[in-house]
C-alpha cells in the first residue's frame, strides 16, 4: 500500500497541490468508502478493494508504478 501511495504522491496532484502519502491514503480511503477509514481496521476484502482502487487511481492518472 505504501509503495502505492509513495508512487501517487510522486506522480499527482490534487487541484493543484502535492500531498503526502498520508494525505492521499485520507482522501482516497474517504473517496471509496464515503468517508475517511482508518486502514488498520479494514478487512482484508476492504484492504484488497482499496489496493486495486489505488491501482486503477494509478491507471486512469497516466501514474508509473515503481512496485
């Protein structure tokens, strides 16, 4: 997840501005689940649902992925 979230964090913005890992993983999470979830408490089908969400972020983005 982390090497995801490094490879968006280096490869996009958001209206503009340059988050951190940390910042994306909040936004992202909150985008999928409707609000913001901590990952930790997800299950491992909701872990696997938002990894192929942060992949596929990274297709529709033109992101390369350094995985």
């Amino acid at each position: 997840m982390w090497g995801l979230l490094r490879d968006i964090s280096n490869g996009a913005t958001f209206k503009g501005y340059t988050l951190s890992k940390d910042e994306w993983k909040r936004l992202l999470t909150a985008h999928l689940y409707g609000k913001e979830r901590l990952t930790r408490t997800m299950s491992i089908s909701e872990m696997n649902d938002f990894l192929l969400f942060l992949e596929s972020f990274c297709v529709d983005n033109n992101i390369t992925l350094h995985i």
